[in-house]
C-alpha cells in the first residue's frame, strides 16, 4: 500500500508538469519521433483521458494528430470525451477489448472519493474483468464502492477493423492486469506501431515474459516505471541512442 501511494505521488507529480520536454520519459521521445508526422494513436482504457495520461498534452500540442479512444466504464467514458472535443480528429469505443464476449465489468464509484477524502488519483482507474484486483488494492477499502455492468466485448482485432484502422503510430493499453491479454491480440504480420506502451505492474511473471518475447524481435524494450515502453528496432539511430542514454533499457 505504501509502495502504491509512493508511485502515486511521482506519478501525479510527473504528469502535473510538462513531461513531453523532459527525456527521461516516454512523452518526449512521442514528441521527438512524431511531431511532424500525422500520428494516429490507438489507447485502450483510456480513463478520462487526462488524469495521469502520457498522451493528453502531446493530443492537444498536435493538431495533425488523431486517435481511438478506449473506456469501458461510463462515467469516465463521458469525462474522456468531454476532454477530446474535436470529433473530427478523435473517435471512441465504449467497450471492453477480450475474445469477444460480454462480460461483467468491476470498477470504483467516484463517491469513494467522498467518503474517503485522502484516496490516492488512481483509485478509480481500477477498471478489471476480476473484482479481486480492486479488492486487493489499498487493504480493500474500495470493496463497498465496487459497481459492475455488463460490457460489450470485442476482440482487439474487430475493434480495429470497425473503426477502419490500417496504421497505429502509438498503441498504448492500460488495463489493470489485462494488458498482455489485449497485447497479444496484436497481429504484427499487419500492425507494428512506432510505440507500445503497456502497464506491466500487475502482470504474473509468465505473463511479463511472454510480453516481452513476443515483442523482442522488432523492438527495443525499456523500463519506464510500471509501464514498458516499446520502440520499434527501424526508429532513427539518434532517437534509440538518446532513449538509451536516458531511460532505462530492459534487459
């Protein structure tokens, strides 16, 4: 618990400034690569889109760039589309990524917020497939706040082809265990987005490496906290030299 709250205080910490300038993280090297290219970028449990988002700033920085976004839960669904207003550049999905199927949704209320005040930002980012992830978080103080629904799901593959997508410049998928579940979904015969970016914090240890060798053949792999930063093994000598330099390379 005491670890989580830590993190959260220098992740709250990181994304309150403008990050995309600093070249320890992900957001520069976004920007580095990108900046003058129409990037499309595809993420997946977006949240509300702001709250501790690598993405927002360079969104709104670039008006050349474009996106899919992706928010299961409907409270935060309407917040993230309340904060991509332009609809000729954004699009989104109010689903759950798996085989396919419907399946029930677990996530925080936001008036857990109301009755306890000193809750951590990322406490209503908890969205799973499994209760148990949120009951375990925080000494399970969240279990009276948990509400469920039954989601539309989709495999990753048809919600790209739903949306007409045949390029992704940056895929990034935070989806609180699931993301190698999601990851692994990507067919890269077709897809091998310029950047991936995956929480990998709650994943087993089977679950990392198996992430890791199905991305090692055409990517270089880096440490960037709980997340893993992706970056394709054809971006420019000079920009995998610089992230090497400058962030954390997994070995």
């Amino acid at each position: 618990m005491n670890f989580r709250r830590t993190l959260a205080r220098i992740r709250k910490k990181l994304f309150a400034k403008p990050f995309h300038k600093d070249k320890r993280y992900q957001a520069y090297w976004f920007d580095k690569v990108l900046k003058d290219e129409s990037a499309f970028i595809v993420q997946i449990g977006s949240n509300d889109g702001k709250t501790g988002d690598p993405l927002y700033q360079l969104m709104h920085k670039h008006h050349h760039w474009s996106g899919l976004f992706v928010e299961p839960i409907p409270e935060y669904f309407q917040k993230l589309k309340n904060n991509y207003k332009d609809s000729s550049r954004f699009s989104f999905e109010n689903v759950a990524i798996n085989e396919g199927k419907t399946m029930t949704f677990y996530w925080v209320d936001s008036e857990a917020k109301e009755s306890i005040p000193d809750l951590p930002y990322w406490y209503d980012q908890l969205g799973s497939f499994d209760k148990g992830h949120i009951i375990n978080q925080l000494d399970g103080i969240l279990e009276p706040f948990i509400r469920t629904k039954q989601l539309e799901g989709i495999s990753l593959s048809s919600l790209l082809n739903r949306n007409g997508i045949d390029n992704i410049s940056i895929l990034h998928i935070d989806a609180e265990g699931y993301d190698w579940k999601i990851l692994s979904q990507l067919d890269l015969s077709i897809f091998q987005p310029n950047f991936i970016l995956y929480e990998y914090n709650h994943l087993s240890s089977k679950d990392r490496q198996a992430s890791f060798s199905f991305l090692e053949k055409n990517y270089e792999l880096f440490d960037v906290g709980i997340d893993i930063l992706a970056v394709h093994k054809n971006t420019k000598s000079e920009y995998l030299k610089g992230m090497k330099k400058n962030i954390k390379k997994l070995q």
